[in-house]
C-alpha cells in the first residue's frame, strides 16, 4: 500500500503543512510519496525528500502548475492516483481547491479534514463547527482525504533520504489563467504555523485599535489573527481571520481579544494548548474554552500587559 501526500509549497520553501500531513500518511502506514507540482521547484522538491518517511518524491516542474491552480493540477493528480490506496493533501486554501476536483475526476467520495486515524480505512473528522466528531468508513478504491493539520503533529524535516523521480505534467488544462495576486507582508511569524496567536474581535472597535494587538505581538513574537466579525467590519485583512471559514490555527498559547466567542470561531482555536480571553463581558462564550479569562477593558488590560512582556 503506497500513500501520495501532495506537497504544499510556493515553489521555493516547502511549506510546514506538509509535514503534517506526512504525519497523517505514517498513521495509515504504507509507502510514502509526495508529489511536488510547480515551477522552479528544485529546491522544494529537496527538502521534502529529506523528510523524515519519505520514500520518494515525484516532480512536476511546468510551468502549468506555477501556481498551483486546481483546473491543472487535479489531472495531474488524477493519473498518479490509480498507483496508490490513499491521496493526502493538508487543508489549506489549495488543498481544499484541487482535492474536490481530484475526488469527482476518480468519482470517489472525500474525506475532509480528517483529526485522527483509526485504520486505513476509518477516519474521524469534526461536523457540525467542531461540535461532534464523525467516524468515517470509505471502501472507496482510492481514498481521497484532507487533513487538519493541526490535529497531527509534524514529522521533523530532517532524516530522510528519498529518491526525487521526474514525472510528466499534463500541461495547461487551457480553463483558467492565474491573473495576479496580492501578499500580505509581514516580519511577524505566518499565522497557522505560530507558537503564540493574538487575535482581536469586534470589540476592537477600529482597524487603528488593532495597534495594540500589534504592539503586544511584537513582544510575544506571536502572529496576529481576528474574528469574522472584526474582518467583514473592515479591521483586519481577510488572511488574519481564524474560524470555521478562516484559518484553522492551535497555538501553544492564544489570546482572545475583544472576541465573544461565537461557535464558527471556536471551532478554528479551540485546540489550542492554552486560551486566554480578555473581555468586558462576563457571559462571553470564549470564557467556557478559555484557561484563563480576565474581565477587563481590553483599552487598558492590552496596553498593560504589553508594559509586563
């Protein structure tokens, strides 16, 4: 039984997720590949055959797959998959855009964002905002499955010696164009993948409040993340928001600022190792997830602790 991973990467760093998702490979067991698809993609194809499990890599370097759009990379996908028993990707923005289409071109069922293994053929995955958790049982011949990757912890990077093995892409599908994109820059650590989280919720007020999140995740060296509701009000960018159609994200350490608690919020940091809550509110929800909860005026507890940090 052999076990594709699709690699996640920006065709130069292979990305953290990855990692994860080998993670979740090992827990099926078998046999562990992982495609590279992309563009000058040398140098990630390295690193992840220096991934600890890893017993091949196959590359794809088009120019087709550059930017990983899913109308290219699914056929690719596609005519791997029969050689394997299981076809993993972690449940980023791409893995959830291409994966679907995999499933359908296979007519198989998916498995999304799996939290655990049970056997090679039984996975739980959370419903219903994290509220229950599902046993799922595919007899599908291909098992087409994302994981949550916060859920696996990741294999190190380093101790593998995998083969790099050349495959052939399917070119340019011709049924989308990538036209551009817009980066947020930041010297702070990338949201999913940091060891501390500050996020800010509509109590916030204001895009310029924000500030104060900011100042006190300088200090902790901590990714600075927001609710839904602070991001439809317009004070943080989409790419900060952590919930259900957010970033899932489990810090060792996450504190709540200003943020109620709704359902779809918890469910994307509720599994972090410690919660702290900063509201005015003491029948906020975030309360009932929180390890420690203060009752206070983020305006003057924030500014505060950033003085004791």
């Amino acid at each position: 039984m052999a076990i594709l991973v699709i690699a996640e990467h920006n065709n130069a760093v292979l990305g953290a997720a990855t990692l994860n998702t080998v993670a979740a490979a090992q827990a099926i067991g078998g046999d562990i590949h992982v495609l590279v698809a992309g563009q000058n993609c040398a140098a990630v194809a390295e690193a992840a055959a220096k991934v600890a499990g890893v017993s091949k890599v196959l590359v794809a370097d088009e120019a087709a797959y550059a930017h990983q759009l899913p109308e290219n990379v699914a056929p690719l996908i596609v005519g791997l998959a029969k050689s394997y028993s299981h076809v993993l990707a972690p449940a980023t923005t791409n893995g959830k855009n291409y994966l679907p289409r995999v499933a359908a071109l296979l007519d198989v069922d998916q498995i999304s964002e799996i939290v655990a293994v049970e056997s090679a053929d039984t996975f739980k995955r959370p419903i219903y905002a994290g509220n229950a958790i599902a046993t799922v049982q595919s007899s599908a011949p291909v098992k087409v499955i994302t994981v949550r990757t916060t859920a696996f912890d990741a294999v190190p990077a380093e101790g593998g010696a995998a083969a790099i093995e050349a495959v052939a892409g399917q070119g340019d599908a011709g049924k989308s164009a990538f036209v551009g994109e817009e980066l947020a820059q930041s010297d702070r650590p990338e949201l999913s993948a940091a060891r501390v989280v500050v996020s800010g919720g509509r109590g916030m007020q204001s895009a310029e409040n924000f500030q104060l999140l900011y100042q006190l995740a300088d200090k902790l060296g901590a990714a600075v993340g927001a609710s839904r509701a602070a991001v439809d009000a317009g004070f943080a960018p989409n790419d900060m928001q952590v919930g259900q159609t957010g970033k899932i994200v489990a810090p060792e350490l996450y504190v709540a600022v200003g943020i109620s608690g709704a359902i779809q919020h918890l469910a994307g940091m509720k599994d972090s190792k410690v919660i702290v809550a900063i509201n005015k509110d003491e029948e906020a929800p975030i309360f009932q997830v929180a390890d420690y909860g203060l009752v206070a005026d983020l305006f003057e507890a924030v500014p505060e602790l950033a003085k004791q940090v």
